[in-house]
C-alpha cells in the first residue's frame, strides 16, 4: 500500500506570509499577556510556587481529566468535547508543523492516518459542543451564566474555525481524489455536494481561498487569545497548579507581635496578593459558584461570581490609575524614576468595601466554601471575604450589631451566649466526666465546645456522646472550666485578635495538659482544632465523634444494634464535608444501626449549608428567605423519620427549621450520636 | 473657700428624673462630710415649682434658668448656658446622671471648659487630695478604675441606679437664685421643631423593671393583648422571642435575645418560651424569672425561679385578674 499521506500546503502558495501572520499574532498576544500581568503585579507578593509535584498532579486530575468540570454533566461534557477536540487538532497541526517547519518526516502512515481520524472525529465533537455552548448560552440562558460580547465573539470565531477546516478538507478532497479519504469522513461526506455544485476551477480557488480564510481566523485566536475569555485555557490550568495546600477558606494569621503593621485585613485591591488578582482574571464566569451558594439561593445580594468579577474590574481600573500616575509622573520630572508601584498607595477611586462589594455582602456570607468547592479552577473566594471583614472589624469597627454581643459574651465568658464561665462545667462533670486536673493520665481531651457545655439542646448530644465512650470503655476527660470557645466565630467574623487571644490561651492550657488527641462534636471546634491552630502553634490529633464512633465500631469495642424500620436523610455539615473530607463516616454509622439512608437534593460536596456558619449564627438574617428553612424544606420534601446531623449549629438551625414549619411530630432532628445511643 | 458641688438636675415635661434626685442624696452625703454646698442646677421653662422638690432632696442652693429656649433639652442652648454659668460660679464640681442627656452634654461641656470627664461612673466618694473619687468600670466589666481629676471644675457623669434617692424632706429649705439664660445664637445650630411621643406608654423594654415577653406559644399576633393586659396592669413592658418576631407576630423591636435586646428587669415573665439558649443570652440576667409553658421540659423551666406548667391562655389572665386585685388594695 502506498504511504498514506497528502502534501502539506498543496494548492497553496505565498506560505511566508504565514509567518509574518504568525508572527503578528504572537506580538499582540504577547501585549496581552504583558497587560494582565503587570495587573496582577499590583498586588503583594506571596509564594504559591511550592509543592510543583502536586501542582502537575492537579493540572492532570483537574485540568485533563475535567475532575470537577465534568460534577455538573451537561456543561461538563461539552466541554469535554471542546477540550478534547481541541487537544488533538492541536497535536495534528504540531504534527504537520513539524514537518513542514523542521523538516520531520513523519505525517505520513499510521500517524498520518490517525491524525486523520481524530481530527475529523473529535473536530466534529467539537463542532457539536461549540453548537451545543451556544444554544445553552443564548437559547436556554440559564440565570448563572451572563452575556458579554466577549462570549459571542469566541463562540463565532471558533465555530467559523472548525467549519471551514472541515469545508477545506471537503474541497480538497472534491478537487482531487484522497484514496485515504474515508479515513477523513466529515470530508468525505462534503465532498460530494461541493463536488456537485462547483467545478475543478471553482474548488480550487474556493480552497485557496478558505485556507487563507481560516488561516487569518487561526492566528486572529492566537491574537485574541490573551485579550479575551479564552486566556482561561492557560489561566484556569495556572490556577489549578497553584491552588492552595494550606488550611483553606481562612487567610493567614496575623502577627499582632508585629508593631510594623499599620492596618489588619484588607480594605484595598492592592493589599491582596498577586494571586488574588489572578483568581480574578482565571474566573471564566461559569457561574456555578453562583449556582450552589446558599446566600444567593436564598435571595441574599450576595452572589460569589460577582465579587471575583467586580473585583477584577477593580484591578483593571486601579492599573489605569497607576498607569496614569506613572505617565504624570514620568512627564512632570523628567529624568527621575517613575513611583515605584509595588506599594500600595492611597486610592482614591472606588472603595473595595462598601462602593465595589456592598458590606452587607460581605457580612452574608456563612463561609460554606461551596463556592470554591464547585469551582473547576479553585478560585478562593472565601479567605477575601474574610480578609474584609477583619479590616471592617479590626479597622473600622463596622460590623452587625448583634456580632457586638457575641464578641463581648466571649470576651469575657469564653462562650457566645456570655453564661458564666465557671459553670462550664457543670453539666459534664454531672455526668461523671473528669477533668484533666483529677484524671492527668486520660487519652483523649473530649472537647464539648460550648454548644455541647451550655446548650440545652446539645447537651443532650454530649450525654448521649458521654454514655457511648464510656459504653466503649475510652478512657477521656475534660478541660472543664479552662475550655474556652475555640474562636471559630471570633475569627470567621473577623475578630481575628479575639481569636488569637482565645486560641493561644487554649492551646496553652491543652500543651499544659499534655494533651495529645482530642474528640469533638462540633465540626467547627474540629476544624479549627485541627486545621488552624497549627497556624499558632496547636498540634494535636483532633477527631470527629462520628469519625471516632465508627473506629470503635468498627473495632467492636462499641456494638449496636439494629433498629429497622425508620428512615433517616443526613445533613452534610460544611465544616465536616467541605472542609474536611468526612462524608462516609457518620452515613455508615447509621447503615450500621439499620436506618434506611436517603439523600436531600443538595447531598455531599453540594450540601446545602444551614446557613449558621461563618459566625451567621450569631446574627440576624434580613434579606431573602431564610436559609436554614430552605434546607428544613430539603429534609421535608425526602419524607423520612429523622434528619440526622452531626453539628451543633445544623442542629439548632434544623431544628428551628422543623419548628417553624410546623412539622416537630412527623420530622425529628438528631445528632448521630443521640441515634447511636439509642441502640447501644 | 468652697465653692460648691453642682448637680446639673435633668427635668422632662417638668418631672425630674429619678438619676438627679439619685445624685442629690448622695451629693449630699459628700457636702455634709467635706463641709461643702450642694448646688442644684435647673434648665427649663415654667420650673418655679421644681425648686421646693430639689430642696427636698438635699440642695444648699438652687439656681434655676427659666427660658423658652430651654423647655425642651436642645446641645446648643443647655451648653451655651451652662458653661456661662460654670465660668462664672467656679464650682468645684459638675455632675449629672449619664443619660442620654449626659451622654450629650457632659462631654461637650467638658471640652468648653477644658476639663476632663468620668463618664458612666459607678461610685462617688470624698478623697482627700482631690476632692472626690470616682469608680468606672473598664475592659467591659472586666476591672474597676478609680479616678479623680487635678483640675477644676471636677466633671463627672453618674450611672443612673448606681446611688438610692432618699426621702425627700419636705421641711428643707434652700437658697433658691434665678439667673437668666445667656445664649450665643452661634450655639443653636439645631432648632428644636416638634417632638413626637412614641405611642407606647409602657416603659422601654431595656429600661423596665418588669418584662412581660411572649413566644412561639402564643400561636398569633392577636393573642398578644392578653399579654399587654398583663403588662398595664403591673407598668411592665412587652417583649417577644425570636419565634414570635420571625413569625410576624411582634416588630423586631420587641425581640429580647441574642440578637434583640439584652434585658435585666427585676422580673422577666416569659409566657411560652420555650427557653433556648438564645433566647436565655438576652434575659439571663434578670432578677427573677417567671415561666409560664405547657411543656414540662420546656428549657426555661431550667432557669425560672417560679414555674408554671399550664395553658397560657388560661395561666395569664388568671395572673391579670389577681393582679388586678392586689393593685386596688
């Protein structure tokens, strides 16, 4: 058989112009480049270039293989299409360039041949997804997604791409016959009405002309690239690289040590770090962000994808403004240097707070992370809510009034609610529960928190956690009246120095101890325990009760037994899904007490928050719907017996869910640890 | 040579409030032991008949400044007149109580006279090297400060309930001085036009002694005259849970809780409240609780000094009734 092969440039002359075409696009794309990065450079400087493993690791789980991009099915299949399209008549026009440019022998054969296939196969899908974009875009419009020229513009450009490579390809092989042609079947199949319509002449022409035509459109792409939505192909798989290892939703502690801090949190665009600019630009406004956050779903103004974009307007207008600076500067003193721009100077545009993103926005949020957790290219919305509202507290002193109270309550008590501190411990140790001070020798620090010490409600949780540990012979004792809240509201709120002073107190008093693992009820105690005390020097071995009970299940230090017949939904908590990972654990312990599991509509990684979070629990809620009544909703509509919850906050939100819709005798909200103790 | 001790009396509609007559026994207490005047000073319009009253309670002297700019509490005028008069008399010291006219004045009026102010302070006592101490509380409660001031006039305002008002005793007599009111014009940058009562008599839910508070139990705005019924009869004020507020029942104003008004009355009467730890964040405090809740378990019963396990639309106004009674006794 002959070499399959076809000459590269056949019918074409004048191939130098391609060159300088190229070589144009490339200075405009470059220029592009150059405009966002000296954009991103107005921002500080923190280093996100570490763990490169990892990072490559990332690319290919998240960007290759479209791990969260395919969560959502019809979007994430189309893109699929697109991406893998693309891919491979990437791989065939850098085969061909190879050849025709470094002289390398090798589209011919197999190769030649696969290149055939896959283009014409995955170039149709393409095609297909490109269609498929559009009408979703423009005919079904679903709310997450806005419309700005932008997306019709690239949605033309690469529809008009795709469809005259193919025509090319069809005229071709109408002009002159390709004994290979069947492996090109999209052309093969255009062939015959362009064969039909024009003449030899015709179609050559019409092929010189629709090569160049298609040419021109190619190296528009690259021109346009870097100036437009499709900066994200690059853009999105940067941010994936660099996304963050370290304790996530919470941005770094603050050295109140340090006497050369002059403002705490940030209040400008500038005092954000490079890679918070970045985020902006990376944003492809997917929207589904938008899609999944509780705030928004219940009518709050606040809506994730639009502070990443509001925000990246911002840049863009602070790089005018610098740019102008320099400009004035440059032309008034001529010969000195131009203001270096890496400080950031008074801004006198708009304000970040209050003219950009409306406070009340910031205050919405319950820090639930599903923004980030649905985000394809891990955008970081969470730790910039937070970082403002530090500077709202710490600065300004501008904040809910209710928080007020809150701050005081720990202050002074070391709970939110402000009951008397040395009564901390009374119901524990009524229980029989020791403190570390009678019993030096314990294994673990059970860590009631202060929902589980005061709370009337989830004391019954501690109870019911108590007579399960002791049941399974754990040897445990508490802090008593030394505990103090862990900080988690101070800090989500954004009383970052009250949470600095509670934590440094706690851990000195847990280091005093010995303490060396610790078990807890509340999802907030656990992650702040586990994930940001480290932050301030805090390393203990910190365990969820429902992680812990399954241990003991498991290990059969702890039976139960079955009780059938009820039904039960679980309510994913934030802080213990999202945040840490634990989805499966408290699901078996309930599968192991014979409860029949079925799931709400927002299940798992897309739970939908109770709406208590990000210190929210400790403030009045104005806006919209009620949160935590959508979600009391969700329980409703699955028609069980329980709803089961493994928070302190989710409980009393639920709870106050059930009441409110009236439904206490046929709906019951329990903790997993009130279920187990049933069937001890 | 003494020069005297100034109360800057408060008088509303011709009344005067408790918090004056409050710093009146106890200024007289520290004028008795220092051997200094007590000088009572009275801002209004028509107050002859106030003079006896301040007497009664303790005053040396009394300096009243009847004018028609002053009938209602304006910043301009009561600062413009009182510190024409302080510049002019020299007393030792100034005090009044830290209402929400101190609060106003106190600091403007120390900034005119160049002196410095304890404010919300917590005690009042002779000292020797200066006159007088005053203790405040600091770091939210956390610590006590004392202070006394080296420069005259002594300025202080007085947290209202700190002190007990003595009986009055009608047989005192006092040098009573009218002076006229002095006004800069330039002061009166706010002119008072009208002043709209709030259609409530009862008292502020965070200033009453005694709270009468309904909530989800109570199944419906409707239901809540049974309660202000309650409330008329024994000069309480009404408040309302979260539940009861959420539901529409009552304006967020009458939310006492963790995120309404933290309240301490002498008595909180909580008609189905169930009693969940926000709602026990802002009524904690009070000096006694009275529940009122059909379920037994009920949360609130774990704080009440005195409960009632029953129907409250049978309980409150059986409770209205007997108070009815005891208050025409």
């Amino acid at each position: 058989m002959a070499t399959a092969t076809r000459e590269v440039y056949w019918n074409i002359e004048g191939e130098p112009w391609l060159y300088l075409l190229l070589i144009i696009a490339l200075v405009i794309f470059s220029y592009g480049v150059y405009k966002r990065v000296i954009l991103w450079k107005l921002g500080q400087p923190e280093n996100r270039w570490k763990d490169v493993g990892q990072g490559v690791k990332d690319v290919i789980v998240y960007g290759l293989f479209h791990k969260r991009i395919l969560k959502d099915p019809y979007p994430g299949l189309m893109h699929l299409g697109l991406f893998v399209g693309f891919v491979f008549l990437a791989f065939a026009t850098a085969m061909i360039t190879l050849q025709a440019d470094f002289a390398m022998r090798i589209f011919h054969g197999w190769l030649y041949l696969f290149i055939k296939l896959t283009s014409n196969l995955f170039g149709l899908i393409a095609l297909l997804a490109i269609m498929a974009f559009a009408y979703r875009r423009y005919i079904q419009r679903p709310d997450r997604l806005d419309n700005t020229p932008d997306d019709a513009i690239t949605l033309a450009l690469l529809f008009t791409i795709l469809v005259t490579g193919f025509v090319i390809q069809g005229v071709r092989i109408a002009a002159v016959p390709d004994p290979w042609a069947a492996w090109a079947f999209v052309g093969q199949w255009m062939a015959i009405p362009l064969k039909a319509i024009f003449n030899q002449a015709q179609l050559l022409s019409l092929h010189r002309f629709l090569w160049w035509f298609h040419l021109v459109l190619a190296m528009t792409f690259i021109a346009y690239f870097s100036h437009s939505k499709l900066f994200h192909i690059l853009l999105g798989l940067a941010n994936q690289f660099l996304r963050k290892r370290g304790p996530i939703g919470i941005p770094d502690p603050i050295d109140f040590e340090d006497e050369s801090l002059e403002t705490f949190g940030k209040s400008q665009l500038r005092e954000f770090s490079w890679k918070a600019l970045f985020n902006t630009d990376a944003c492809i406004r997917c929207g589904r962000c938008q899609d999944n956050c509780p705030a928004y779903l219940s009518g709050k103004h606040l809506n994730p994808k639009k502070i990443i974009q509001d925000m990246k307007v911002l840049m863009e207008e602070t790089g005018a403004e610098v740019a102008e600076t320099k400009k004035a500067s440059v032309t008034q003193v001529a010969g000195q240097e131009a203001a270096a721009a890496s400080e950031p100077e008074e801004w006198a545009g708009r304000a970040l707070i209050g003219e950009v993103i409306p406070e009340q926005d910031l205050w919405a949020c319950t820090t639930c992370r599903s923004c980030e957790q649905q985000c394809p290219i891990f955008v970081e919305h969470v730790d910039k809510t937070i970082d403002m509202r530090r500077n709202l507290v710490l600065m300004e002193t501008r904040f809910p009034a209710e928080a007020q109270l809150a701050f005081r309550n720990m202050e002074n008590n070391g709970n939110p609610w402000g009951i008397g501190w040395s009564t901390r411990a009374d119901f524990l140790t009524s229980l029989g529960v020791k403190t570390f001070e009678e019993d030096p020798e314990a294994e673990y620090l059970y860590w009631p928190g202060c929902a589980g010490a005061f709370d009337a409600r989830n004391q019954k949780v501690s109870a019911a956690l108590v007579k399960l540990l002791q049941a399974a012979g754990v040897h445990f004792a508490i802090l008593g009246n030394e505990e103090k809240c862990c900080g988690d509201s101070a800090r989500k709120l954004g009383n970052e120095y009250l949470f600095f002073s509670l934590a440094t107190e706690n851990i000195e008093v847990m280091k005093g101890h010995g303490v060396k693992k610790i078990i807890t009820q509340c999802p907030h105690c656990f992650n702040m325990l586990k994930n940001e005390y480290p932050q301030l020097g805090g390393d203990f071995e910190v365990i969820h009760h429902t992680v812990f009970l399954l241990d003991l299940v498991k290990s059969g230090k702890l039976k139960l037994s079955k009780s059938a017949g009820k039904s039960i939904t679980y309510h994913d908590s934030c802080y213990l899904g999202r945040y840490n990972g634990i989805y499966e654990q408290p699901r078996e312990l309930l599968k192991a007490v014979g409860l029949e599991i079925k799931e709400m509509a927002h299940t798992g990684e897309k739970s939908f928050c109770c709406g208590a979070g990000g210190g929210r629990m400790w403030l009045e809620e104005n806006e919209g719907q009620r949160i935590n009544e959508m979600r009391t909703d969700e329980a409703i509509a699955v028609k069980t017996d329980y709803v089961g919850t493994a928070c302190p906050f989710c409980l009393t939100m639920i709870g106050d869910g059930i009441a409110a819709r009236e439904v206490g005798e046929q709906l019951k909200a329990l903790d997993i640890a009130e279920i187990l103790e049933k069937s001890i | 040579m003494a020069k005297g001790i100034y109360i800057i009396v408060e008088q509303r509609d011709l009344k005067i409030r408790k918090v004056s007559l409050e710093l009146l026994s106890q200024g007289r207490k520290i004028a008795d032991e220092t051997g200094e005047t007590l000088v009572a000073v009275v801002l209004g319009h028509g107050i002859e008949g106030l003079a006896q009253t301040v007497a009664a309670s303790g005053a040396d002297k009394v300096i009243l400044i009847d004018d028609e700019k002053l009938a209602e509490y304006t910043t301009g005028a009561y600062t413009s007149v009182l510190n024409k008069l302080i510049r002019k008399e020299e007393p030792e010291a100034v005090l009044m109580g830290n209402t929400a006219v101190g609060k106003d004045l106190a600091p403007r009026l120390a900034q005119r006279l160049g002196v410095g102010l304890a404010s919300d302070c917590t005690g009042m006592e002779s000292e020797e090297k200066n006159f007088l101490s005053f203790k405040r509380p600091i770091y939210a409660g956390k610590a006590f400060a004392y202070l006394t001031s080296n420069v005259r006039p002594i300025m202080a305002t007085i947290r209202p309930n700190t002190f007990k008002a003595d009986a009055p005793d009608a047989s005192r007599q006092a040098e009573i001085v009218t002076e006229i009111a002095e006004i800069d014009t330039t002061d009166l940058s706010a002119i008072l036009k009208e002043v709209a009562i709030s259609a409530s008599k009862r008292p502020d839910l965070t200033e009453a002694n005694i709270i009468v508070s309904g909530g989800r139990g109570m199944k419906g705005p409707e239901n809540y005259g049974m309660l202000e019924e309650l409330a008329d009869v024994i000069g309480a004020a009404v408040g309302a849970s979260r539940a009861a507020v959420d539901s529409g029942w009552k304006e967020h104003k009458f939310q006492v809780g963790q995120t309404g008004k933290t309240v301490a009355p002498t008595l909180y009467i909580a008609c189905g409240i169930s009693g969940a730890i926000q709602h026990l964040a802002g009524m904690g405090s009070s000096k006694f609780i009275v529940a009122i809740n059909k379920d037994p378990e009920a949360n609130i019963f774990n704080v009440a000094d005195y409960g009632i396990v029953g129907d409250l639309f049978e309980v409150v106004p059986l409770l209205t009734q007997e108070f009815k009674k005891l208050v025409n006794e």
